[in-house]
C-alpha cells in the first residue's frame, strides 16, 4: 500500500519536484499570454508523472504550506524574465484557511504578473476572512482568478463579493460544448455574465478546432489545451513563447 507521507519526504529529500507550464494562448491571435504552472515529478528513469500521492498527502498533514512555498518560489524564480506573459498558480483550499498567504508571498518579490487560481471550496468555510484575504492579494498587485467555474457551491454569490479578475470555465463544459445544447447554452451563458461584470475568461480543455471558433464567436478571451499545447518543462515553454513571437 502506498505511503503518501513517505513519497512527500522522499520527494523533498530526493528534489525530484519539477514544474511544468501548460500555455495559455489568446483566443484570436493564437499568442502565449500565460503559463499554468503544474506539479509533477520526475522519476530515477527520467520520466515526469503526475505527482498525485504528494499533493493529497501535503493537503491532509503539515506539509501543505512547505510544499506550496516551493511551488511558488520555483514558479515565481523561473517566470522571472518572462514579458508578456502572465504566471497561472493554483492555490490549495487550506491556505485560505490556515496560512498568512498575503505574508508569505510578499516575501517573493515583483508578482505583478501572476494570477492566482482559486477554487470555490476555498472560501465557502469563512467568506469574510477571505474576502480580507484577497483584497490584501490584490493589493500586492495579484490578479485573481476563479477555477473550474461552475463546479463548486455558490458560483454566483461568489462573483458578487469576491474582488475577481476573471475566470476560468471547466473543460467538463468545453468538451460537449459543440455537441451538447445544454453545455453549449452553460457556456455561452458564462462568458456573457463574466463580460457583464467585467471579468475576463479562459476556458480549459480545449482540444479541438470546433470548440475554438466556438469560443472565438462568444468573445472568450483565451483558451488552454491540447489543441494547443500539452504541459512542458520551462525551457521548452520559453522557446514556444520565442516562436508565437516572431
């Protein structure tokens, strides 16, 4: 049986955490204008696995803050000499909980290019500490997106209180979006509520050239999947970047 705790203190004391930046490309021009930094790990043959074991693990004991500390610094310290792209980091729900985040990542330096990804389960607990929380966020200059909206509790409540830059659309929707009349309507309904209050959209999953002119025709901003990119280690990143440019 597999012992989570283990493979945690194995992998801190072995460094084989490594992060991976899937590309998020604008919708019309194809351009990178961010990066979602994922966990995974790399194993003795080489090959880089999700890292599924460690995060549950890190997310159930005392970990979880060293753990999303690294994360951030190696994500922060690698999109350094980015220009024009924004870093995508996701967030776990225990941070909203228990740790002085505004503290911890002010500690990090410039984060005027990164976009923190929240979930909607991590607030639901205590919704006026976290509106402290991320007005404090946004006061370091952090933009602040919603994750897989429409998957959680209270969708709508949230987009009313929290201080949002904008939010992503989960690829549950985007996957039936040209086949489906109920995904369809889901979706175009989110994208139009997003725009009337002002924030942006990514929405995720995107695989296929259907779903794209799809969501060019509804006004999403941008768009991450396999249609485009698969996760890559970040020097593979900096020369797709290189190419969208030129």
């Amino acid at each position: 049986m597999a012992d989570p705790q283990g493979a945690l203190d194995r992998a801190f004391e072995e460094k084989n955490l490594v992060l991976l930046y899937q590309p998020i490309h604008d919708a019309e021009s194809g351009a990178i204008v961010a990066a979602e930094a994922l966990l995974r790990q790399r194993r003795e043959s080489g090959e880089i696995r999700e890292a599924a074991i460690i995060t549950s693990a890190a997310e159930e004991g005392p970990e979880l803050f060293r753990l999303d500390s690294w994360v951030m610094r190696a994500a922060c310290r690698d999109a350094a000499a980015w220009t024009n792209v924004r870093l995508n980091v996701n967030l776990s729900p225990r941070e909203f909980q228990e740790g002085n985040l505004a503290g911890r990542l002010s500690s990090l330096g410039n984060l005027r290019n990164l976009n923190l990804e929240i979930t909607e389960t991590s607030y639901i607990e205590s919704p006026g500490e976290t509106v402290h929380m991320l007005e404090a966020l946004r006061e370091l200059g952090i933009n602040l997106w919603l994750d897989d909206f429409g998957t959680g509790h209270s969708s709508l409540e949230h987009l009313q209180h929290f201080p949002l830059d904008g939010l992503k659309i989960a690829s549950q929707f985007i996957a039936e979006c040209t086949t489906d009349r109920r995904c369809r309507t889901i979706t175009k309904s989110v994208i139009a509520l997003a725009h009337e209050l002002g924030l942006q959209v990514i929405a995720e999953g995107v695989e296929h050239r259907e779903q794209l002119e799809f969501l060019r025709g509804e006004g999403c901003e941008a768009v991450q999947g396999f249609l485009f990119s698969r996760p890559m280690e970040v020097g593979d990143f900096v020369t797709q970047v290189m190419r969208t440019e030129d």
